[in-house]
C-alpha cells in the first residue's frame, strides 16, 4: 500500500519531538527504574521501552487512542473515555502526566483550529473531562485527517522515541545506541499495529514495577523528569 505523500507529510509533522505537545517533561516511570535498581532490580533500557510498548502502550493507551478515533468528535462519549482512562490508571503520577500532556496537545491544536477540539477543551476546562493524552490524540488526529493506521504507527513511534530521548538526557546511554535500540523496537510497534482493535476493548496495563519506580520517584527531590 502506498501512503499518499499528504498523509505522510502530516504524520512526520505531528509526529516530530518539535511539535509541541508536551511530553518532553515525562519519562514513564524511565528516570526512577535506573536510579533504583538496588531496590527494583537490573535495569536494561531495551527491556524497558518493549514492556511499556507491549504492556501498557498497546493495550491501554493505543486502544483508547483508537476508540477516541472511532468516535468521530461524540464529544459525550469521549468524555466517557476519558473517565475511564482516570479510573484505569492508579498511580497517580502517570494520571496526572497523561493529563497535563493531554491540555498541552489540546492547547496547540487548538490554535491550529483543529475540528472539535476547542470544544472538547472548554469541557475539559470546566472539568467536565481529565483531557488524557491518549483521548486527545485520537481526537486531534482524525480532525487533521490521519486514518487510524497512521495514527497508531505515529503514536507508537512517539512512544519509542520518548523513552529513548529520556535515556539519552538521563546519560543512560549515547546518541547512537539510543537510535539502535529504537530501530529494534519499531518492529514491535510494527506487530501490534497489525493487531485488532474491537470497538469495546477494555484498557488494560501491567507494568508493575515502572509503577512503582513511578511512585517512589514522586518523594525525591532531585529528579529531572516529572514521572
């Protein structure tokens, strides 16, 4: 299949770490599992960046991602999703993380008059609905025209390349075996984008000790990332 150069050229551009959504603050519990390994065990990043694609990206936030997708701007039922996501996700670190970079992208596309999400913000401004990241971007992307193909693959790709960049400022590893690391894991993102997605699937995460590393990491003072 031949993705049409317009199709392309939008995916690079909301894709791209200079498009301001926000996430450039939170590392997804990244920050704290290296700093503590003598309390949570061996850190590798390579395991990492594929459990938090496999156990929390693609079966939490991809999904609720391509359900907001598939609700074409029912901003009532987005709102459901939305809560959904807020009592899905316990710790609240990455609560508050996916809320915080859900206002930032709703902000920017919002001056870019992307349909329906200034009127999606005003209710998340009156606190009618949390804004999580994920609700957001399935929001956004299919008011800007990306089928839900693309969509995940950009998604997955932000996610890859967060945790890398993360990695990369933590000193945890050097410029060229982040970009290694990644050109092995977009393969997985790859896989899961192949996988269905029922209209009713429920969100689901498992990634118990980045949770925890997430929490512990919330007491220290000295921490470069929000999570």
């Amino acid at each position: 299949m031949t993705i049409p150069a317009r199709a392309m050229l939008l995916a690079l551009q909301h894709g791209d770490s200079a498009f301001p959504s926000g996430g450039f603050a939170f590392s997804q519990g990244l920050e704290a599992a290296s700093q503590l390994q003598g309390h949570l065990g061996p850190f590798d990043l390579e395991t990492f960046i594929r459990g938090q694609i496999r156990h929390r990206w693609a079966r939490a936030d991809c999904v609720a991602m391509i359900r907001s997708h598939r609700l074409g701007g029912d901003l009532v039922a987005t709102m459901e999703l939305d809560l959904e996501i807020e009592a899905s996700t316990p710790a609240e670190p990455l609560r508050l993380g996916s809320r915080r970079n859900g206002v930032a992208l709703l902000t920017a596309h919002g001056r870019l008059a992307t349909p329906q999400v200034s009127a999606y913000r005003s209710l998340v401004r009156a606190g009618r609905a949390p804004g999580h990241m994920a609700v957001v971007q399935g929001l956004a992307w299919r008011g800007i025209g990306l089928d839900e193909a693309t969509t995940i693959t950009v998604s997955g790709y932000q996610c890859v390349m967060a945790l890398a960049t993360a990695a990369v400022r933590l000193g945890i590893v050097g410029a060229i075996e982040a970009q290694a690391i990644v050109g092995r894991s977009l393969p997985l993102v790859e896989e899961i984008a192949a996988e269905d997605i029922g209209d009713d699937d429920r969100l689901s995460s498992f990634v118990p000790l980045a949770e925890i590393a997430v929490l512990l990491h919330g007491r220290s003072e000295q921490r470069l990332f929000s999570n």
